[in-house]
C-alpha cells in the first residue's frame, strides 16, 4: 500500500507496526528471492484495512488511484484435496472441497485462456464481476499490478492493485479486509493461491518509475530491471 507503511507482527495478531512516514531511513525489510512463476503458489498472507491509524489520510483508495474493495464472503472452508472427476470430464483443473458441494460455478463451454507465465492455461470458473475481486497488495516485481488470483483455502478472488514498504522483496501477499475485526482474525498465515491472470510488469514499472525517491520502491523497479542483486543489497 502506499499508506505509511508497516510491518506484520507476530503470526496471527493481524496487527501493524509503523515504520517510517518517507521511507528513507528506515531499513527495508529482508530480501528474500521471489518464488517461481507458477499457476499454483504457496504464500505468506497478511491482512490490511483501511481504518488502521496509519492509513487514515489515504483513506480507501489503492495504489491505482481507485477504491480498496474486500472480496465476496467466502463460499466455505475449503480443503485442498483433489476429489474424482466425472467420466467425460474435461475439466483442466481437479476441484477440490471437503464437501460434494462446488466450490464456485464451472463453465465447461468457457474459453477464455489465461496468461501464466509463457504460457496459457483454460479457465475452470466462473469468474465474478469486478466488484467481487478483493484488493490485494504485494510487491509488483512478484505480482505486477493486475495480477488476479483464487485463495485455495476460501474460494474468493483477489486483485492486486496496491503495494507497501514492508512487501518489498518479500513473499508476501496482503489482503484487505473490510473491518479490523476481519483483519484480525485472518493474521498472518500461509496460504495457497491459483494464479488466473498475470498483470503486466511493464505496465508496473512505468507507474514506478516516477516514485523511486522511496526505497520500497526502489528496490522493486530494481527487480522488474532484472537488477536482482543491486534489489537485494538495497537497504
């Protein structure tokens, strides 16, 4: 986020810390080498409201210059074990649940491909409309802006549209949430995610450009560079 930025504390305590109001002498937190750019990934989540003491004089706006949004309720608890397909079933995808109920509406007819990496991989559901993506915020030279994904473990949607101090050069993702209430009870914990499309790196580093006098910044223009080393020293 660009909020004056924080730290998560102690797993599961949701609660933030404030670092510095400028970023420039505050240490950046410790780099850690991105993950491999898969469909399926394992993550550390965090969580973030807007009504946090730091975040007031933003407000609920995003990086992108438009609203923080939370993500639909979740369809239930879900499990991540693969369940049987139907015979015939084409599906790309195994589904997964810890009921026989369906996790989100499939479209067997869809064929809306999906950027994932190099390559293109169908599209199993039924995506919501705009306003059913929940904001997230992450490093863009890991997850550009635009970047949407499914939580495994809730089945809702998530759009990155913002960033922070303490998400650069790390493996984190952290999701908004609508209530300190919400906030609190996800805290801090690993989580898998399905990629469905990739944002646009370069599309990121042109909105960066302009702001590198902030180190969290500057160390993701730096690695959208492909200048890893030079992100990683960065302090």
């Amino acid at each position: 986020m660009r909020k004056l930025e924080y730290f998560a504390l102690a797993a599961g305590a949701g609660a933030t810390l404030l670092l510095s109001a400028c970023g420039t002498t505050t240490p950046l937190p410790r780099y850690e080498p991105p993950l491999a750019k898969t469909d399926f990934q394992t993550v550390r989540t965090t969580a973030y409201t807007h009504t946090e003491w730091d975040h007031l004089q933003y407000g609920n706006r995003n990086a992108l210059g438009g609203e923080l949004h939370a993500a639909i309720a979740a369809v239930h608890r879900v499990e991540n074990v693969p369940r049987a397909l139907p015979v015939g079933d084409n599906s790309d995808y195994e589904r997964a649940s810890d009921s026989a109920e369906r996790l989100q509406p499939f479209s067997m007819s869809a064929d809306r491909s999906v950027p994932i990496g190099r390559t293109t991989r169908r599209s199993a559901y039924a995506l919501p409309r705009a306003a059913g993506f929940g904001s997230a915020a992450a490093d863009w030279a890991r997850w550009p802006a635009g970047t949407t994904f499914r939580l495994l473990s809730t089945g809702q949607f998530y759009k990155v549209d913002d960033y922070g101090w303490a998400l650069a050069g790390r493996n984190t993702i952290d999701l908004y949430m609508a209530t300190p209430n919400d906030m609190n009870a996800w805290g801090v914990r690993e989580a898998s995610i399905q990629i469905l499309e990739w944002g646009d790196p370069q599309e990121s580093l042109r909105r960066l450009r302009s702001h590198q006098d902030f180190k969290h910044i500057r160390r993701m223009v730096l690695e959208l560079e492909r200048n890893e080393p030079e992100a990683a020293a960065l302090q």
